[in-house]
C-alpha cells in the first residue's frame, strides 16, 4: 500500500512541477494518468486492507503453512518473543 506514492504519485507531482507547464497541458497527460492510476492502486490496496482486517486475520492460504502452527513459531500462549528470550537461562552467558 505505501509503495503506490512512492512508484507513482510523488514522481508524477515531481515531473509536473518540473516542466512548469498548465496542469491539463498535453504534455502533462501522461503525467497525470500515471499520478491517477497510482491513487487507484492506493485506494484499492486501502480497502483490500480495511476488508481483511474486518474478516478477521487469518493465515490461511489454502493449506496451512508452517509458521501459522502454534506449536512451530516457539511462542507460548502470548507471551512475546523478547520475554522468552530474556527468561531463558543461557540469556547472560
């Protein structure tokens, strides 16, 4: 979602400030099709957002991976990975 701006918005704003030319001048067309598409990719991306978190996070990607399992990440109920690093008894040595 952030690397629509960056790819597309911003330098087609950087161009058209450039060429110093009326915004819906012919040779800003390109431009400013780029500046739009970049804001329907971000908007698009937003609500892609927006629509996931409302479903619920799942890691599910049509089998279960690896790292989706419990078990296999090494956390234990919620307790956070630095608290069972520090809790460790090899931590100081």
């Amino acid at each position: 979602m952030n690397a629509a701006p960056l790819a597309y918005i911003f330098p087609a704003l950087c161009v058209m400030k450039l060429q110093n030319e009326r915004l819906l001048s012919v040779k800003n067309i390109p431009t400013i099709a780029t500046g739009v598409f970049g804001i329907l990719v971000a908007v698009i991306g937003f609500i892609m957002v927006i629509v996931e978190i409302a479903g619920g996070i799942t890691c599910s990607h049509g089998q279960e991976m690896a790292y989706c399992l419990e078990k296999d990440t090494g956390l234990k109920g919620n307790e956070s990975l630095l608290q069972q690093f520090t809790d460790s008894p090899d931590f100081l040595t």
